[in-house]
C-alpha cells in the first residue's frame, strides 16, 4: 500500500501553494505523530485516536515531511474537507 492517495498526490501537484485537508493513518499509537506535528505548528482538527486517525490541514512540504515518520500508514485527501482556496 502506497503511503500517498493518488487523490491527494494530483491536487499537491495542481495546488502547489495551498494547505490540503487530510486524513492521516496511523500504525500504532498517534501520539507520536501527534507530538511532532505539534512541535512543527501543524493543529490537528481531529484526533481519532481510537481508530488511529487523525484529520488535518497540511501544506505540500509538510504531507511529504510525514511521508518519512514511521508511525504514517497512508495520508489521503479528506473529500468531506475539500475546498478549493
């Protein structure tokens, strides 16, 4: 399974300049992810830990930075949150 949603790789193509909202995946237990999105300014919307979610918006640089942390298991564009800026 590929970490990226192709959904969300063709919109960080096409808005290069905008934040993207996204659900985030995770391994285990998010609070690791948590805690470094926090120390990188990123506010979490969302925090399911219970089902290992979380929903926020990131911008491009930021999506590929969580790409590399262990704890992701796949981020996919949030359609619910859409809204084109």
């Amino acid at each position: 399974m590929q970490k990226l949603d192709p959904k969300l790789k063709d919109r960080m193509e096409s808005l290069t300049g905008n934040s993207h909202p996204v659900l985030i995946t995770c391994h285990d237990d998010c609070d690791l992810l948590m805690d470094h999105l926090n120390k990188n300014g990123v506010m979490v919307d969302d925090n399911m830990a219970e089902i290992q979610l979380l929903v926020a918006d990131l911008t491009s640089r930021q999506i590929e930075d969580l790409l590399n942390h262990d704890t992701v298991a796949q981020i996919a564009l949030d359609d619910d949150g859409s809204v084109f800026q």
